[in-house]
C-alpha cells in the first residue's frame, strides 16, 4: 500500500470481508476526516 498516492495521510485502515468477489476491499479514514474505499483486484 506505501505506493499508493496519498498514503501518508492515512489515519484508519479497515479491511471489508463483505461481497460476493474475490477482490480486497478496505474502508479508509483520511486526516481530513474523509472515507474512502480502497479496492484491489487482479
């Protein structure tokens, strides 16, 4: 994930196991106070 733009601003990572594919989901919290959903597939 350190490669990924925006990383450093990364307060709190969660990770979703919820969903019917086989993808990584993770639910995060900015130091802005945004969320955002981080989806990885191959």
């Amino acid at each position: 994930m350190y490669d990924i733009p925006g990383y450093d601003k990364f307060m709190e990572i969660e990770l979703i196991y919820k969903g019917w594919s086989d993808d990584k989901k993770s639910s995060i919290k900015i130091a802005d106070g945004q969320h955002m959903l981080l989806r990885v597939s191959s």
